[in-house]
C-alpha cells in the first residue's frame, strides 16, 4: 500500500504537504503546563521527540495526573501530622488559614522539585 505524498509551491520549491496525525483532546492541568514550558525551554530534544512521536499530549497529562495526586496526598499527610483539622478550622479560621496556607506551599515545592522540575 503506497502513500501518496503531495507538495505545495512554495517560491521556487516544491514542499511536501506534512502534518501531525490527530491526537486526542485532553486538558492539561496546571501541572502538566509548567513541566511543559520547563522542557520547552530547559530538554528542547525531549519536548522536540515527544511531539513529533505524538507523545507529548499523553505525556503530559500522565504529569499533571502524578502532580496532583501527589499535591493533594502531601497536603492530606501534612495536615493530619500538624493536627490541622475541621475543629481547628470552626475554632480559630485565621489559623487555620494560615497552617493550610504553608502546607499547600510546602506541598507545591515538593511536587515542583520531584516532578515538574526534573
């Protein structure tokens, strides 16, 4: 079975007619987008490879899925070793606030270290 190929003019040259095969929609979470201007700019073989092996969409999105399980376990983790509950949460808000605050910050620069960033 042979493949047409066609070309279009282009100037004096004749280029042959390419493109990418359909991959599927997926969104990219917020994890997924800071690994992918990180290879972008840091590993442009590995983001080079992983597009034109139609990999990159998948690829990404198996990062943001490792990202945020792993965010959401850490901050869950922390929480319950700090004693960072509901009942702190109805006794004093402003704490608790600022707990969570430092846990999901905390929990950001682990994922960002050992995921994203790597």
């Amino acid at each position: 079975m042979a493949t047409k190929i066609t070309y279009t003019q282009q100037g004096d040259y004749l280029l042959p007619d390419l493109k990418l095969p359909e991959q599927p929609k997926v969104e990219i979470g917020i994890w997924g987008k800071r690994h992918l201007r990180y290879i972008e700019k840091y590993h442009p073989i590995i983001f080079t490879n992983l597009l034109t092996s139609c990999k990159l969409t998948s690829y990404l999105a198996d990062i943001d899925k490792q990202a945020e399980d792993m965010f959401f376990r850490l901050v869950k983790q922390f929480a319950e070793k700090e004693g960072v509950t509901e009942q702190l949460k109805a006794d004093n808000q402003m704490l608790w606030v600022a707990r969570m605050n430092n846990i999901r910050n905390r929990a950001m620069e682990i994922v960002n270290s050992e995921l994203i960033y790597t």
